[in-house]
C-alpha cells in the first residue's frame, strides 16, 4: 500500500533523529529492528449528542514503540502535559509523532511517552490512522531493556530486563484502565 510505504521512509528518517538525539549512531534504533513491526489502526468516531458524557478514546499512552498519527479536520486528541489536556489541532498534511512506552524504556526515561485521548465531539466524523511501530518479529522472544550504551554509573537503568512477548501479552489480555505494562518493569 502507498501510505504504508511512505510512513515507513518517514519512520526510518524519524529513527535516525531520535538515535542522535540519545547520542548513539543515526542507525542504532533502526538496526535493532524499531523500524519494524507497522501495523495500521483506522478510528472512526461518529458525532455525539453528549460529548460531555463519555470519551472518544480513553487516556492512555502507546504501548509500542512510535506511532504516527493522522487525524482529519475534525479536532479530538489531546495530549496530558503538567496534569492539563491539551488540543492537538489537525494541521492539514501534518502527522502526530507519538513515542511509545517501549522506546521510554530503550532511552531510560529520555524520551517520555505521551498520555493521550480522545474527546466526544458534537462535530463529525472524526477519523483517525494510526500507524504504531512495535519492533521486528525477531525482537519477540529476545530480552528488551534500555540501550546499553545509555547507562552509566550516574544513568543507572530505570526499567528490568524482560522478554518482549510477555509484555505484549500483557498489554492484550489487560483490562481497560488497569496498571500499564511498562509499570511492572520500573525499578
Ligand atoms: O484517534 C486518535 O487520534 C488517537 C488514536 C490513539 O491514540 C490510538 O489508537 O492509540
Ligand atoms: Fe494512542
């Protein structure tokens, strides 16, 4: 598909800033297979009579690795930033850049995943595509913890090591609103 093959040129360019931006090669998160794993999500969400009511989407933050956004005219996510909701406002052409609670992990808490929903709107259709990046296939039965090269005796790792499979079965079987994957691994 078009849009798949693009999102995956622009993902492979957003690796290479995120690498630098940790201090470690433009290739390092990509050659460890972040780049990997795209699945697409469409949401449609119907106008609501009572958008005070209920949500579109409840707060969470992504449990993968990087999404990218795309989000029509009609505005309803919002971002969790000093315990205040914020707008994302469509920009027509523009993508949300979400980071993931796994690349949270990879950067030791350098890179912070983001707190989201989505409100109820009387306006709509609002539809969104997601695009979450979740690693390789490879990456499954392999240990996942923070890059090594971002620990230091003052950067001590913040998460333990685990095996990616489970945490992906956790994320699934969890019930809505229960603790986090990511929270059983905190040290
Ligand atoms: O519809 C949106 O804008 C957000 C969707 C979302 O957060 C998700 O699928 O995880
Ligand atoms: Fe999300």
């Amino acid at each position: 598909m078009e849009y798949n093959k693009h999102i995956n040129i622009l993902a492979e360019t957003l690796f290479k800033l995120l690498s630098e931006a940790l201090c470690l090669q433009p290739d390092h998160l990509s050659s460890m297979g972040c780049n990997k794993g795209c699945s697409i999500v469409s949401h449609y969400y119907p106008p609501c009579p009572e958008p005070e009511l209920t949500l579109g989407l409840r707060k969470h933050a992504d449990a993968g690795i990087m999404a990218l956004l795309l989000q029509n005219h009609v505005t309803g996510l919002q971002v969790l930033h000093d315990d205040q909701w914020f707008d994302v406002h469509p920009a027509r052409g523009g993508l949300v850049v979400n980071i993931g609670d796994l690349l949270q992990i990879l950067s030791n808490d350098k890179f912070k995943s983001v707190k989201h929903r989505v409100t109820a709107n009387r306006a709509g259709p609002r539809i969104s595509v997601a695009c979450f990046f979740s690693g390789h296939a490879d990456m499954l039965e392999e240990p996942f913890a923070t890059i090594k090269e971002l620990i230091s005796e003052t950067n001590p790792p913040r998460y333990k090591e685990f095996v990616l499979k489970e945490y992906i079965d956790k994320v699934l079987s969890s019930p809505i609103d229960s603790k986090p994957a990511i929270d059983y691994y905190k040290l």
